[in-house]
C-alpha cells in the first residue's frame, strides 16, 4: 500500500483487518512517524521523508537511520523504502552488514532486478511483470 497522504495508515489498516488481510499488506510512501503507534497490523517501509531531517539518505546515515527506526520500538517497521538508484553494491553491503532491511522501487530493468534479487533485498517495486525461467 504505497500510501499517498499522511494519516492515512489508520484507516488502510484497519480496512485490511476488516478484510483478514493485516498481515500481507506492507505500507511504503508518505507513512509518518507520528503513525508508527497505529502499526499494530502490516508492516512498513518508510521513505525518506520519514528521516530526512535528520539523517539524508547516504551509505554513511543507514545506522543512525537504522537506530532511528529501532527507536519507534515497533517490530512492523521494517526497515527502509528507497528509490532504485541509491542501491549500488557499497549501499547494498552497509545495509545488510547492519541489518537494515530495504524496500526499492521502481526496478523496471531486468538485470538491475536479478542483481538486487541476488543480494537479498527483502522487496522491490516493478512496473514491469518479468517471466521467471525454472
């Protein structure tokens, strides 16, 4: 659920529930700190948006952002949602060496996907559906 206006996680929240879908839907977009407590259900990927203030997005902020998001003490806060370009090896290494988990949007090229697939990113948004050989 790519949420396009702030506090609106509440109310998608709690249409999942009504649903018995809490549990597979995963909130990236404008989803603010300040709606952190209403995360009861579902999880999150924040954007930058969500820190920038503080830290910008840069290899050498990913573990004060991490200590940052560990500070909402909400394990349905996964971790971070990041356009495509920030995620080259070097980011891609700090991240899993901290444990921060990454959301990327949007991969519409098939290599770059395969790669980021490859080193373990835990989601990535596509706007292009890719045939899977088996």
């Amino acid at each position: 659920c790519d949420v396009k206006e702030r506090g609106t996680v509440k109310e998608a929240l709690s249409l999942a529930c009504d649903m018995n879908a809490a549990e597979y839907i995963y909130f990236t977009g404008t989803a603010a700190p300040e709606e952190m407590a209403d995360l009861t259900a579902g999880s999150a990927f924040v954007n930058t948006h969500f820190y920038e203030k503080k830290f910008p997005l840069e290899k050498g902020n990913l573990e004060k952002i991490k200590a940052y998001l560990d500070g909402f003490k909400n394990p349905r806060l996964l971790g971070i949602n990041i356009p495509y370009i920030f995620a080259d090896d070097a980011f891609l290494a700090e991240a899993a060496r901290i444990g921060l988990k990454l959301s990327i949007y949007t991969v519409d090229d098939r290599e770059v996907l395969e790669r980021l697939i490859e080193r373990g990113v835990y989601n990535i948004t596509t706007n292009i559906v890719f045939k899977v050989e088996s």
